[in-house]
C-alpha cells in the first residue's frame, strides 16, 4: 500500500536519467474501479507533463519512464486526485459534513488503483513526515493509533465529477467508532468476562460490539449463548455478519437460532444460509490470524506468540482494515524478515488470491497449487473475511468425491 | 404611498437578513483585549494615537467586506477555501498560527470578565460560574437568541461614550488629531500603532466574519447590503475606539499616570472624570470581555471545522457538533484557569499579544488577496482594482511597520 503523500514530490526522470520535474498529481477514473491513469509531472516554468502510467518503469525514490514517453490531455470520466478528491469536504448522504480528506492512499499491484482515502489524525502527520515518529511515541506510552480509512467502496464516484466526495451511507454508521474501540479492548478479555460486559449493554450496541469482534470470538460467544439470546441479537446484526457467524456454528445451532427469529428475519437470513451451503462453505476455518494494517513486525509476532497457542497450524497473517476488509497478506517467513518496527502496510502483499464461497473446490484447488499456497481465505461480497479453506481439507474433501 | 410602505418593509427585512455578521464582528474587535490595548496605548501616547484610527476602518473596513464577500459568493469559510487550494502543510500551520494568537485573546477577554467583577466588588469564584453559564449560553441557546445576546453587549458600549465626556477632554484637539498625524515614527509609537490595529483588525476577526456570513447564508442578492452593514460596523466600532481612547487620554495621559491594563485603568480615571465615569468604563470592560470570550473561541473553533472538515456551527447541536463545541469549551475553560492562577500579571502581555495579531495580519491579507482575485472562485464579484490596492498598500505597510516596531522592541531603540 501506498500514499499519495509519499509520491508527491517525487523527482521523475526517464531511463537515460533526464530529470523530468516532479510528480504533483495523479489521474484516476472516477469509477466503481478507480485506477490511476495518468501522472502530472511539473517541469517547472508553468510546465506541466501529463504522462499516461504505462510509461512507468519503476515507481521507488525516483519514478522512472521510458524514454519514448508521450504526453496525453486529461479524458472526459478523469479527475485529478489532489486536485479534486484530496483535501475535499467529505459528505454523508444526507449532507452532513463528516471530515476532509487527510491523504489518499494506492494499492500498486496488479495495477496503481486508489484503496480508499485517510481521514485519520495519522494522515495529516504523515505530510510532515512524522507519522512514524508519532506512532512510536504513542507506543512508548503503551498506546496505539490505527488510522481512519474509507475505502473507496463507500465513495460515491458520481458525485466526484460534481466536486463533492459524497457517502453511501449515513455518517452516524460510519463514525459510531465507540462499538468498534469496544471490540479491540474486548478482545483482550477471556470470552467470560467478555459475555459479562456484553450482557451490561442493549441488544442493540451489543450486537454492535459482536460485529466488530473477530469470528473466534464471535463463535465462541454463540456458543455460550441461549438460542433465544443469539436469535435476538442476530435481528440487531448486519445480516451478512450474522450468517458469517452462523457458519460457524453446529447445524442443529443454527437451526435452534433460526427458528427463533421473526419471520421477516428468517427469511432474509435463510436466503443467504442457502447461498453459501456452497461447496467451500463447509470447509471454512475460523482459525486465523488478523492484524491491523498500522501493527508493526514486532507487535505481530508477539501478538502471534501471544494469541495462537491452541492453533493446530498458521501461515499466514491476514491484514483487514478499519472497515474489516481484507487489504493485505503477510507470510511467516515475510513477518520474521521485516524490522521490528515496520507496519505491515509497508511490507504486506495486496495483490491477494481469495476464494468466494462459490468458488468450486477444484478451483480452489487449482489455485492454491498455482500459487504455491497452502491456505486461501475466502471474503464475502464486501470483502469480509470470513475464513480459510487449507489445502489439506481440500484435498481430502475432493479424494472423499473420488 | 402604499408602494413607498411596502418599499420601506423590503428594505427592513433585507436588513434583518444582513445585519449582524459586520457590526457585531467589528465590535467585538472591541473586545476586552482591545479596551485594555486603547488604555495602554493613550495612556502612553495620549491623543496622538487617535491618528491611526482613521486608515485602521479603511483597512477593517475593506478586508471584512473581501472575506464577507468571499462567503457569500463562494458559500465556503476562508478555512475551507485555503485548505481546498493549499492543502494540508499549510492549512494545519495556518491553524498553528492562528490558535496560538488567538488564545493569548482569549486569556485577555476572560480576564477582562475577571477585572469586570472584580471592579463590582465580586470576588473571582464567581469568574468559573460565569464563563460556565457563557458556555452552556452558547451551547443551548438557539442561533438568534445569541445574535440578540451579542446585541445587547454591543449596547453595553455606549458607556465609553459617557465616560469619555465624563472625562472632560479636550474635544478640538481629539478632533484636530484624528485628521492631521499626530504621530512620531519612534519605534515605541509604531509597535504600539501595529498592537492598536492588531487589536482591531484581525485574524480571527476575518474567519469569523466569514464563517458568521456563511452561517446566516446571505445571498448574493444582498451583497450590496451586506457590504454597506460591514462599512457602518467598521466606523462605528471605530467611533467607540474613539471614544474609550479620548477618555484615558484625557485622564490619564494628561496626569501622566500611564497604566497597564484596563481594569486599572478603569480605577484610574476615577480621580479625574469621576467615580461613575470609572465604574462605566468597568462596565464596557465586563460586557466587552464577555463578546470576546465568546466570539474569539469560537473563531478558532470555526477555523478547525473548516480546516478538517469536521461539522461545526451554531446552527447545530453539541451532539452533531461535538468537536466544535469542545474546542470552545477547552479554550475558555483553559483561560479561565490561567487567569485565576494567583500573582499572574496578563496585562503585562496586552500590548505583546496584539502586536502578534498584528504580525499574522499580512499572511491572512495573503490569502485574502489569492481568493478574492480568483476566477474560479469569485466569478463576477473579483477585488477591484481599488481593493486590490488598499489591501495590498495595507499588507505591505503593516509589514513594514510590524518588522520596524519589532525590532524596536527587541533591541531596545
């Protein structure tokens, strides 16, 4: 992952080493998929180069362009990214102001693609080049800061060619950060202590908190629950949650559940129980490992050290972000490389191979050899992670077939 | 006649649709900050620092209507502007800026209220209760109660003018230096000048002027209204400075009593103008401590909403404004604090803090001038060319003087 605070600036030079000028912009397609389309290059003396990104070589210190390069004019669906999304008023869809846009960040792999946009504290100190130090600082005094992410699935492109970054959704279901801090402070306690605190609090911010805990404690809590208890809560949950959670109960659980809800619910919540009794559904394990993309190389392993002792196995950890979406992936062997205070944004893998739960098993198999993987997670529509499939229960599930 | 009524109603309701942003921000520039700058700076200087009082309301004058303007026409705070066509670095160092300044304003109105009571005989227990009841005011009470509640403080103001004929002063020779410069170029008068109009023309005064229009959401239709309300605030209020001037000159600079702050200088008109004459001027001071304590923080609590985005006015509720009401909150609750530290002298600062007012001015007229020239942005209502001089002439001569009087200070000339 990548900032536009940390391109811009950036010297541009060709490969026979001609300094270009630098980078101050960025063009994207105001899309559903917003890929970066074009860099501004600033020669100096009011000139502007727009150079169309497949003439990158290299993208490091210095962002390097074939010598044969060309410039092209702006196209009718782009827009600047520093011009027209950073530092904009971000609104939700009733009009509230919610925060402006601190930085912006890019994912590189397959292709230089806008993420989502930083409205945290941390983007702001990452223009004067201080997020780390502050990072640090905060973490010498036993604290953490992860940083406020939208991705770019709640923006609505539309708007953006009007001049305004507009929400999908309310900001009240956006900036509710409380159930969420809840949960990362809860995740610290036995499961004991965590039903005691939970039994404290409406069904309502319950069922809140339960979506933002991660699924082992989210199926442990069930498992303690009373039938009647979980069906309440689940009418209080994102649907989606709820069935992640679901799957990973017993059958005969989840049927005691289901028959408590309100027939509205029932439906609903069937209707996609159906459609992950899908081939991988039934091979999902709940045990994983995710960390925050902010979490350094050391945090982890300690965390790892820490936290899976009861795994019967780990390879990879998986990185998810405020929102609880998959961004990112680090093997064992990348964490154990990395310096100690490295976050994992900086050394993760974004460009990641997941499995949907229709995704046919020979597929999933297929991929996991191509790769050279031995487990794959499997996210849902919003990129929720909702487990890993390993290539030992694959392979077994399909010899079984056989 | 019936048309000629129905001509008079338009123009009364236009004005109630416009009147407010101008007067009570050039009033407010009045504060009890300025009432203690107008005591040091007479009793120093005595009539002859009237004669900067004049190219003080052109330059408040032009640079509040190029900020109300640029509100009305662009619908946007001057923070939001900057922040969209600077960016970051410079938004969150502006901000820097501009908090700092305006908290050393803040602390001064807050013990402007502190010196106000204590002139009534209270004691400061009662300072914490009264900037509580400010702030839960501001917080509850819906946006045209408080409009009306900055009303009557204004009306607080004519005591100045009772105290300054209480004062008995020299009319023809006020008259005379108001017109004709009375002034020297020493080092001292020029700092003192560049604190005088640091005290009256702002920096928090041109965000506020700005976020206040956007809040009342004047339409462009009455930009010619707006302006001319903008224009009469910036002479009255200068007519009060006027005023509150005349009487410590005529009092205390004539006896050569040269005070160094307000509240005492409220004691110290009493031998000459009269006890009630004092005791007036402690009044002006409590009312203008209170516009101050409110207006200035919420100044700065406007800025940071505009700079970073976040929900901010007083058209909402603390809920959906939290971080908004809570920086007004931290700020006139810190300065509350530091003024009921014992044995602490903030007046000794007073000159100080406006002179940094009027240092910040130049950069603030930068931007100003950026804005208020770009096309994109102002469309039709651009500065014309007599704007553009005036406050570019303003911004190159407050340089000059803030840099001369300055470095007076530092190396003692």
């Amino acid at each position: 992952m990548l900032y536009f605070s940390e391109l811009k600036g950036k010297h541009v030079k060709t490969e026979q080493g001609i300094r270009l000028g630098r980078l101050t912009d960025l063009v994207f397609l105001a899309a559903a998929q917003p890929t970066v389309t074009k860099l501004v290059v600033d020669g100096g003396h009011n000139h502007l180069y727009i150079i169309p990104i497949r003439y990158i070589i290299k993208l490091n210190a210095v962002i390097t362009i074939m010598d044969s390069f060309s410039v092209e004019a702006i196209a009718h669906q782009e827009l600047y990214l520093g011009k027209n999304l950073l530092d904009q008023q971000i609104i939700d869809i009733r009009g509230n102001k919610v925060v402006r846009v601190n930085d912006v960040a890019l994912q590189d792999k397959p292709v230089l693609t806008i993420a989502g946009v930083d409205i945290g504290i941390i983007g702001v100190l990452r223009w004067f080049g201080v997020d780390e130090t502050f990072g640090r600082i905060l973490r010498l005094l036993g604290k953490t800061i992860t940083s406020r992410f939208l991705s770019w699935t709640d923006i609505q492109p539309l708007e953006l060619a009007r001049g305004k970054v507009v929400l999908k959704k309310e900001e009240k279901k956006l900036s509710r950060l409380m159930p969420e801090d809840l949960a990362d402070h809860l995740e610290t306690m036995s499961i004991r202590n965590v039903t005691r605190v939970l039994s404290l609090m409406d069904e309502e911010l319950a069922a809140e908190v339960i979506e933002s805990l991660n699924i082992t404690y989210q199926q442990n809590l069930f498992k303690e629950f009373t039938p009647e208890r979980s069906a309440i809560l689940v009418e209080h949950m994102n649907p989606d949650d709820a069935v992640d959670i679901l799957l990973t109960l017993t059958e005969r659980r989840r049927a005691a559940i289901i028959t408590n809800l309100s027939q509205h619910k029932n439906t609903e919540i069937s209707s996609l129980l159906s459609l992950s009794n899908t081939p991988i559904g039934g091979l999902i394990t709940p045990e994983y490992f995710v960390a925050n993309p902010e979490e350094t190389a050391m945090r982890i392993r300690q965390r790892i050290q820490g936290e899976t002792q009861d795994f019967s196995s780990l390879s990879y950890v998986y990185i998810v972000n405020a929102q609880k979406q998959l961004v990112g992936v680090s093997s064992l062997h990348e964490l154990l490389l990395a310096p100690s205070d490295k976050p994992l944004y900086k050394f993760m893998n974004p460009s990641l191979v997941v499995l949907h739960l229709t995704t046919p098993k020979t597929t999933a198999i297929k991929r996991m050899l191509k790769y050279k993987l031995e487990t794959l997670p499997v996210i849902d529509d919003n990129k929720h992670m909702l487990g890993i499939v390993t290539i030992d229960d694959l392979a077994e599930s399909i010899l079984d077939k056989i | 006649m019936k048309n000629t009524l129905v001509r008079f109603r338009n123009i009364i309701v236009i004005a109630m649709a416009v009147v407010g942003p101008g007067i009570i921000t050039a009033f407010a520039d009045n504060d009890a900050a300025g009432v203690a700058t107008y005591s040091v700076s007479a009793s120093i200087f005595g009539y002859r620092m009237l004669s900067i009082l004049i190219p003080i309301t052109i330059v408040l004058a032009i640079t509040q209507e190029i900020g109300a303007r640029i509100a009305i026409v662009a619908q946007k705070g001057l923070g939001d502007l900057i922040r969209e066509r600077y960016g970051i670095r410079v938004s969150v160092l502006l901000f820097a800026i501009l908090a700092s300044v305006n908290f050393f304003v803040v602390v001064q109105n807050v013990s402007g209220i502190k010196a106000g009571l204590q002139l009534f005989g209270m004691p400061p227990v009662f300072l914490p209760i009264m900037t509580a009841i400010l702030f839960f005011f501001i917080v509850l009470a819906k946006y045209p109660i408080i409009e009306r509640f900055f009303f009557v403080l204004i009306g607080f103001y004519v005591v100045y003018i009772a105290s300054a004929f209480l004062a008995k002063p020299d009319w023809g020779l006020a008259i005379r230096s108001l017109g004709i410069p009375q002034g020297d170029i020493s080092p001292a008068f020029i700092y003192t000048s560049v604190a005088v109009l640091g005290t009256i023309v702002t920096g928090w005064g041109q965000f506020f002027i700005n976020s206040y229009i956007k809040d009342k959401h004047v339409s462009v239709e009455h930009l010619a209204y707006s302006r001319w309300e903008i224009y009469i605030g910036a002479v009255i209020t200068n007519i009060f400075s006027f005023f509150m001037m005349v009487a410590v000159a005529a009092t205390l600079f004539v006896n050569r009593i040269h005070v160094a702050d307000a509240a005492s200088a409220a004691l110290s008109i009493q031998p000459f103008a009269g006890e009630f004459a004092g005791t007036l001027f402690g009044l002006g001071l409590l009312a203008a401590g209170m516009l101050g304590a409110i207006i200035v923080p919420l100044a700065t609590a406007y800025a940071f909403s505009e700079f970073f985005g976040y929900s901010g006015s007083l058209d909402e509720t603390f809920r959906k404004s939290k971080l908004f009401y809570g920086l007004f909150l931290v700020q006139i609750a810190a300065a509350t604090a530091i003024v009921l530290l014992p044995n602490i002298n903030l007046f000794r600062i007073t000159i100080a803090a406006n002179f940094l007012n009027g240092l910040v001015l130049p950069v603030i007229f930068y931007f100003l001038w950026r804005i208020a020239n770009s096309d994109s942005i102002m469309g039709a209502h651009k500065n014309t060319r007599l704007q553009n001089i005036l406050l570019v002439g303003a911004g190159v001569v407050i340089t000059i003087a803030a840099v001369f009087g300055g470095a007076g200070q530092i190396f003692g000339w």
